[in-house]
C-alpha cells in the first residue's frame, strides 16, 4: 500500500474544495424536515410480528468503523455441503411508498461516500439506528437461506422476512487476522472456504473479479490520506456471498418474470482482440482458449506490466447498467463480469435499487403477488440508478483529484519515478501512476512505453481545476 497523509494544516483548504465539489455536482443536503420526521416516527414504530430466527449466530463483516450495516451472514457445514444464512436489512419494514422517506430515497439514488462526510440515502436514525443491523438488537430483515453442495454451488435458495440479532460487528482486518493466524472458528473458519469455492466456481463459468489496487482518499487521524488499496481476501471472500445472493435472486426473477438485473453486455470482438494485444505488448500471458478470468486470475497486480494491462483491460467491463421487466425476461439478462444473471439485493441501506429487488424476492419465493408499488416502480429504476451513479462516480473522482493536487502542489518541476497505465491508439501522451504520492495522472510525451517505468516531470497541480498533469522528464 502506497499513501501520502495531508495532516490538519492542509484540511480547511481541502474542506473548502470537498464543498465546491458538493456545490458543482448538486449533491443532495440536509434532509427535508417531513423526511427526518417521518424516519423518526418510522425508528420509534415497534418491530413487526415476524418469525423469530434470533438463535442464528449471524454477524457482519464491514469496513472499520462502518454503522450502516447491511448484512449480516451464518456459516454452516453440512454433511454433504453448506448452508449460508444472509440476513439484509429489512429497508421496506421502515419506508413508506410513495411517503417522503420514498420521494428523498428516489432522488437521492444511492450513498455517496466522501472524505469528510456521506451523504446518505436514508436518514441515520434509520440507516445507521433502527434498520441498520447493529450487534445485540433485534431487527426486522430479510432472511435468505443458500444451500450450497460440496463444490460450492447454490442448490437451493429461499428468502422470508424474519427477526434478527447479529451477534459481532467485525471489520476486514479482524477478519483477516483470525484466518490467517489460524484462531477463526465457527462461520469465520468457513468464510474463506465459501468464498474461496466461489471464486473457483466465477473462473470456471468465466467469471472475472479484477484485482486491480483502489485509489481512494480515506479520513486518517487529523488529516486526510490518499492511498492505492489492494482488497484483503476476507474481503472478495465477503463479496462472493454478496455475488453468490445477487445470482440467486436473479434466478427467482427470470423464474417470475418480474424483477430489474445488473446487465454488462459482453465487449466486443474487436475490443477484446484489442486487450489481447496489449496482453502480448506487456508479456501478459494469455493461452489459446483461455477466458479473461483465468488470465486475471494469474496476474500479479503488484508488477508494472499487470498494472497497465488491468487498467487497459478494463474496457472490457463497461456499459453495466439496470435492466428492468415486467413480464417476458431480457433476452440479454447477464452480467459479463459475473458471467451470470446478477441483481442487486444485498445493500438497501446504501442502494435505492435493491430494496425493490429484495421485495420482488420476497413475494416470488412466498408465492404472493409483488406489491403494486414496487410493480410500478421498476421502470423507472434503470434511469434513477444510472443518474446516481453518474453522481457518485463524479464526486469520488473530483475528491482524488482534488487530493492529488493538494499533495503535489509545492512539487512543481520535481521529477518522480512512474509506471505508465495506459496509451491511447493516435493521441500522444497517455496516463501514468505514481507510486509515492499515490497519484494516476495524465503525462505529456511521445511514445509513451505502456507498461515500463519511466521518469516523469510534474508540470501542473492546479487546486481550482483539480488537474494534475506531468511530461516525460
């Protein structure tokens, strides 16, 4: 991991720049007063009468730190296989349709997280108090219960509304710890086991998770830190299950004929044989019938030639968006990256999406009609979703680029050892990442070597613009 820690002299300037971007991408504000009013009532209205599955040992793996907690899962081994309990917050327990929790929650789209604030879906006292699934209370959620056989794979799947109570809030690092010093037990213990099959199962269907590090600003003591992040591997372990719920509501929608999916359409032939170049270009090995998953899956992130063929590849995995239907199923209904049909019900308290989702589940698996509301709403999911996104993608590169230039702004002229990420067919120049401070910029110069290290000169760190930009040194 590579950072650099802006300490507190430097915040007030950063938090002047964190606000121009609130102001210039229109980010929601405070919450209406009948929104706050209405979540308030809402947190305070008892539990619904539900089935009590509190005796399950569920706990939640999060980021340190994080309150708004939306799953929570149980591990357990099976004479012939596994069974996996998800509990999801029951976000539709607490919202009424229609109601002014509903109207803020459709505008607002999904949480946009930022380095000196969030901006949240839903109000805290519901997203961070009563829905969230905090440890030692009782919360209403929706219970999916996943067989899985010997290999891993989902052979059976069903989801009811139940009572909950996690037992642990548990970050990634814990989790990590215990699995690697051998003291995890219970569903700890099975977590990488799980997970790890999963991830056999994503590269045998053609699947790929790409491992490339995360440039991402976090809050460190008094200041702020930019830094590239490479994901633990409690954390794709996590993502699996999240991945492998995601697939199995798919299926009961197609089975409905009802539901909205998150659809990647494949690259095109031409773009892949573009990547499969650049592969060769960098020494990547790509073997004759081999799919991209296997190829990633062999890739070492950390060394310069991997590192510019993740960033080049990733052209392979764009256009994902929300595909909504009511009646005949899409007749491209899956996700190239998970090389399945994939819909997004496992974080309500963050993504307006996956509460519909989950309410679709919710009636299919008890054979009851799916709510009007929530019938109504589908279509217009597709569009809200891709309008937040846009926002949220905006917001977290206008923060890492406001960072990158606050951190390189006395450095002008210096020189810095680099490793060039990307180059674009007849532009010259291209995009090169720096190691220390953790900065992707663009950079000046002919002839760009992808892959190879090089010198670069900084040329430019601009606050008001956010534009880094460096040449060739």
């Amino acid at each position: 991991m590579s950072h650099t820690t802006i300490h507190a002299s430097g915040a007030p300037r950063l938090a002047e720049g964190f606000e121009r971007i609130r102001d210039e991408l229109r980010l929601p504000e405070a919450f209406p007063p009948p929104t706050l009013e209405e979540a308030a009532q809402a947190a305070a209205t008892p539990a619904p009468s539900l089935p009590d599955r509190t005796d399950l040992p569920l706990l939640t793996v999060d980021p340190a730190g994080s309150m708004d907690l939306d799953q929570a899962l149980c591990i357990e081994e099976r004479p012939r296989g596994f069974r996996v309990w998800y509990a999801i917050a029951d976000v539709a327990s607490f919202v009424r349709p229609g109601g002014a929790i509903d109207d803020e929650a459709r505008r607002r789209g999904e949480t946009l997280y930022m380095p000196d604030e969030r901006v949240p879906l839903h109000p805290p006292v519901l997203s961070e108090g009563a829905a969230s699934l905090l440890p030692g209370v009782v919360r209403p959620a929706a219970l999916w219960c996943l067989d899985l056989d010997s290999d891993g794979r989902t052979i059976g799947a069903d989801v009811s509304r139940a009572l909950v109570r996690s037992r642990e809030r548990l970050d990634y690092d814990y989790v990590q710890a215990a699995v690697d010093t051998g003291t995890a037990d219970g569903t700890l213990r099975l977590l990488p086991v799980v997970g790890g099959l999963r991830l056999a199962l994503e590269q045998e269907r053609g699947g790929v998770s790409l491992p490339t590090p995360e440039q991402e600003v976090v809050a460190h003591g008094d200041g702020y830190r930019v830094e590239f992040r490479t994901p633990l591997p409690a954390e794709t372990w996590n993502a699996q299950i999240s991945l492998m719920t995601g697939m199995a509501a798919a299926a009961m929608m197609l089975d409905a004929e009802m539901g909205v999916l998150r659809t990647l359409p494949p690259a095109p032939p031409e773009t892949v044989a573009r990547v499969r170049r650049i592969a060769s270009a960098l020494g990547v090995a790509w073997p004759d019938g081999a799919g991209f998953g296997e190829v990633v899956a062999a890739l070492d992130p950390g060394t310069p030639g991997s590192a510019a063929f993740l960033k080049e590849a990733t052209v392979l995995l764009r256009g994902a968006g929300y595909t909504a239907f009511n009646g005949e199923p899409p007749k491209d209904a899956s996700h190239a990256a998970v090389a399945a049909p994939y819909a997004h019900v496992t974080a309500p308290l963050r993504r307006l999406v996956d509460r519909y989702g989950t309410e679709v589940c919710l009636s299919v698996a008890a054979g009851v009609p799916v709510p009007e509301p929530v019938q109504q709403a589908l279509s217009e999911l597709p569009a809200l979703m891709a309008g937040s996104g846009r926002r949220a993608s905006a917001a977290e590169r206008a923060c890492v680029d406001l960072v990158e230039a606050f951190v390189l702004r006395d450095r002008v002229g210096q020189t810095f050892d680099a490793v060039v990420v990307d180059v674009e067919d007849g532009r010259p120049g291209g995009v090169v990442q720096v190691a220390d401070p953790a900065v992707v910029a663009r950079c000046d110069g002919d002839g760009l070597p992808l892959g190879e290290k090089v010198q670069v000169r900084l040329t430019r760190a601009d606050l008001l613009t956010r534009e880094v930009r460096f040449t060739l040194a």
